[in-house]
C-alpha cells in the first residue's frame, strides 16, 4: 500500500507526463494524435508482453 506522500508524488509525475505529451503533440491533428495514442498503446502492450519472454 502506498503512503499519502507517494500517491501525491504518483500523481504529480502523471500530471507532468501529460503535459509534456501535450506540449510535445500541440500543433498536432486531432487525427494525428488518435493515431500516435493508438500505436503507443500496441507498443507498450507489446512491450509487456515480451517482457517476460527475455532469456
């Protein structure tokens, strides 16, 4: 379980993650963004799924 102090660290980390994919896709196309959200969730899901097939 994790302690107040590390919820609220977990949440300011999120929040800067956030605006920096915001800053980093803000003259973007709304179609060019749904595609990027699309593609990084099948790589990180790829991602984890090979994690556990390292050697």
């Amino acid at each position: 379980m994790r302690t107040a102090d590390g919820v609220a660290l977990s949440e300011r980390v999120h929040a800067a993650r956030r605006a920096r994919f915001a800053a980093a896709t803000s003259d973007w196309s709304p179609a060019d963004v749904e595609t990027f959200a699309q593609l990084l969730t099948r790589f990180v899901a790829g991602l984890t799924e090979t994690a556990g097939q390292r050697h």
